[in-house]
C-alpha cells in the first residue's frame, strides 16, 4: 500500500514538471527568435559607416526631388572652362563655402588637365544657406567678377575663394573686394556692383535648376555624353571616379 502510495505520488510529480517544462522550453524560444529578430532589425537600418571620399562626400540641404535629365542646356550664359563645344560637359552644382566642394574644385581641375578639349566644366552655383549663411554672397561676389571681368575672371575669382577660404562659413566678408583687386578688377565698381545686390536672379536660377536636376546636396555634377544622356557624380568623389564617369560619357557617340 505505501509502494503504490509513493509510486502515485511520483507520477503526479512527473505530470506537474512535464507541462511546466514546456512552458518554459516555449518561453525560452519565444525570447531567442524576438532577439534574434531585434538583432536583424537593426543590422538592416543601420547606416553603412563612413568611408570617407570613395563613398562620395557632399553637405546636404533638405531633401528635394528632380532628375538630372532635366538640368538647363549649356548656353552662352554659363561659366565655362575649357571648350564650349567639347563633346562632355560637366555641369557642376556647387557651394563656395562647402569643404566638399573646395576638395572636388582640385580634382575637377586635374580631370581638366587630363582631357583638355575633350571635356567643359560648367560652374552654377547652389548655395545651402541652410548651412553656410555667407555663402550667397560670395556667389554675388563671383558673378560681379563674370559682370565687370568676363567669363576668366569668374574662374579666376572662384579659384581664389576656393584657394584661401576654410570653408564652413570661414571666409571674412572683407577678403571679397581683396580678390578683386587680386585678379586684377577694379575695386570700386566691383563694391558698387556687389552692394547693388547684382547676380541674385542668376543664382537663385541656378539654385532651381540644381533642385530640378536632382541636387540633393553639394558638391553635385551632371555630366552629359555626345548623345545627350545624362549620368551624375555624387559628391566630392576622387580623380579615378570622375574619370571613370567621363570614359563612360565619351563612348557613347552621337
């Protein structure tokens, strides 16, 4: 009687941990797939880090919308360097107060060297006042340059900005007129034109082609083939990746 006592009693034990292991087994697994899973989650949205030039750099202003098949014709009107009929253009979307854009000047310098007449670089200026409040009116100061000087005084003008500025709003005001005198343009008309407020139209033009044509931050370039498509160069990428976007263009032939 005691034998059949105890043995009951076991088995009603057995019955208790059996379901209760379950349980536990279940709650165990429950755990490991909503971590697991968390664990996913996160790899997905987490940003790849920053690998500096090779991924492209570039200062953002807010988000828009637009393509690059819709970036203006080159006229007359614009900046250009090197030759108007080159059968590449690069029309480059820039701030002359982004550090990006002061490292992407250097290197779309040295593509021009390399490519000569094969190529045209096309200055409009997209200034983020959002971030770089100084920079509107050095664009002002620029086009004064192109007003009183011509197209080389323009490019000589933005070299030179580019050459002393730190970038990010670094630049004093008072270095403008200084430029001037330094690529050999008169002072006084250069201040009379500067303080009239010439070239806003121009670059606010310019600031809504750069939106239209999918400018998404600075420095940004279009670069247009001999049959007219369009591809971009996103940021401040190195000399090889511009070359690379400009072998591209010119093997596609009217």
């Amino acid at each position: 009687m005691e034998e059949e006592t105890r043995t009951k009693h076991a088995r009603s034990h057995q019955d208790y941990i059996l379901p209760v292991a379950i349980v536990v087994a279940a709650l165990i697994i429950g755990v490991a797939l909503v971590y697991n899973a968390g664990k996913g989650a996160g790899a997905a949205v987490t940003p790849p880090a920053d690998n500096g030039q090779a991924q492209g750099q570039g200062q953002q202003p807010p988000q828009g919308q637009g393509s690059p098949s819709n970036v203006k014709p080159v006229s007359a009107a614009d900046h250009i360097f090197g030759n108007p009929n080159a059968p590449v253009k690069i029309v480059e979307f820039s701030d002359l107060e982004c550090p990006f854009c002061k490292q992407f000047h250097q290197t779309m310098r040295s593509a021009m060297s390399l490519y000569e007449e094969k190529v045209a670089w096309i200055f409009r200026n997209f200034p983020l006042t959002q971030l770089h409040s100084k920079a509107l009116k050095e664009a002002q100061a620029a086009e004064c340059a192109a007003k009183l000087g011509g197209n080389d005084k323009y490019w000589q003008y933005i070299d030179a900005i580019f050459e002393i500025t730190p970038s990010n709003n670094g630049l004093d005001e008072a270095e403008l007129p200084k430029i001037a005198q330094r690529v050999g343009i008169n002072v006084n008309e250069f201040n009379t034109c500067l303080s009239s407020g010439y070239g806003k139209d121009i670059i606010n033009a310019q600031s809504s082609d750069a939106a239209n044509s999918g400018a998404q931050g600075t420095p940004y370039s279009v670069v247009i083939a001999p049959d007219g498509s369009k591809s971009t160069i996103n940021g401040a990428m190195p000399l090889e990746q511009v070359k690379s976007a400009i072998d591209a263009a010119l093997q596609k032939s009217k």
